[in-house]
C-alpha cells in the first residue's frame, strides 16, 4: 500500500518529465520488480503503474524509474496491528 505519494517541490519538474504515471496514497500496488541498482538505490517497479525507461546517470544505465521503497508498506503488517490492537481492547 502507498503511504507516501509526495513531491518535494524541487524535485517536481524532474519526476513529471520522467515519471507519466505516480502512485497514489492509500492505493494498493503490486510489486512487479525490486531493482537493487548494485547497491547504489533501491526501488520498486509496480504491476498497476508502467513509465518510459530513461537514462539514469547515478547508475549508469537506461531501465524504467522505480519507486522509493519509502513509500510503500506491505498489507500483511496492516492486518497483523489490526490484529494486535483488536486483541489489546479484548483484554
């Protein structure tokens, strides 16, 4: 799920000239690839969200942007608090 759909304001040229299509808070995603870049920076590319790849210079190759990982959180953890919290107010 993404808990983080923002644009720092200097970056907001840069994203829309390469990224045609962003996440959206609260929206659920599946994860298609995690690009590990050698170590460098690590993102995601999702199933529901495709963009033109690009040449990107901090790792010196051409592949579609990912997504930070920052703005994501896996479902599973969403159900296990709920789980937990609900069982705190049952005691």
């Amino acid at each position: 799920m993404c808990v983080d759909d923002g644009i720092k304001p200097e970056m907001m040229v840069t994203i829309c000239n390469y990224y045609h299509n962003w996440v959206k808070k609260g929206k659920t995603y599946t994860v298609r690839e995690v690009l590990q870049n050698d170590d460098i920076v690590h993102g995601v590319l999702l199933e529901e969200i495709r963009n033109e790849p690009i040449y990107i210079e901090l790792i010196d190759k051409k592949q579609e942007p990912a997504f930070g990982m920052f703005r994501f959180r896996e479902l599973e953890d969403d159900r296990m608090m709920e789980s937990v919290e609900h069982y705190a107010e049952m005691i």
